[in-house]
C-alpha cells in the first residue's frame, strides 16, 4: 500500500496536509527550506541525499554489486537483471519508509535507524520463510543482506 501511495502520488505530505488545512505549513521537516512534497522528500531534500549516499555504499558493501540509485530507481524500484534485486527493491521500499516515518513524527533522519527496521523486517521474512519451508528462497533472495 505505501509504495502504491508513492507512485500515485497520494501519500500524506505537508503540502497535501497545508492544503486540505491539517497542517498550519507546508516546509519540509528534514531541511526546513523546501516545500514538502513526494519528490522533493525521496529525491532532492538536502537531507535526503547523503541517506541515498549510504544507502549505496552500504549496498555495495554488503552485496558487491555497485548501484547507481536513479530517481526513478528510488521511486518505482529497480527493474534490472541483478542477483539481488528482489532485496534491493525491499530494501530501497524499507529506506522510503524510514525516510517518511521520519517526516510524519518530525525526526532526525537516520540511517541506523532504517538498518534497524531493515533487519527487523527482514527477520519476520525469514521466520514466514521457515514456516512456509521456503528458507532456501529467502536465502537465495536475501543473499548477504543478513
């Protein structure tokens, strides 16, 4: 449902908030300067970028697999023929909800905070995984990511 939100452009931002008179502002809760919409919250908040820039490396470090995050990959996901990309879709998904939980409660955005939902979520999957005698695909899917 939230990615649904995203791509049809219906998730709760300030500005959709201002507008509907929920919110007495419109400005973004990380940068505090630019309006907070659904594109400038994922792709060109000021504090938004280096999170991105984490999320990269940490990807390559745990994957070996360089990714270059395109606006459009951090929006939709990534459609590439790489051997993790059931992962990298989830894990880019979890890193727009910590990003989002962020703006909702007005917090400092985190990187260790999304690695902490991440492996959290992660860790419900491999426990269905188990129930469903499926550890194999989660394996398979998961790779080095746990």
């Amino acid at each position: 449902m939230f990615q649904y939100k995203i791509i049809h452009n219906i998730l709760a931002t300030n500005v959709s908030l201002f507008r509907a008179k929920i919110r007495d502002y419109d400005i973004c809760p990380q940068c505090l300067t630019d309006r907070h919409t659904i594109d400038h919250m994922f792709l060109h908040c000021s504090v938004t970028s280096p999170f991105w820039r984490l999320f990269q490396n940490w990807w390559v470090s745990k994957t070996k697999e360089t990714v270059t995050l395109s606006n459009s990959m951090i929006l939709y996901g990534s459609f590439e023929n790489m051997e993790y990309i059931y992962c990298l879709n989830y894990a880019l998904l979890i890193a727009k909800y910590s990003i989002y939980n962020s703006c909702l409660h007005e917090k400092k955005l985190c990187f260790d905070s999304f690695l902490a939902l991440l492996k959290e979520k992660i860790s419900i999957q491999r426990e269905i995984a188990i129930a469903n005698n499926k550890i194999t695909l989660f394996n398979k899917a998961y790779g080095n990511i746990v």
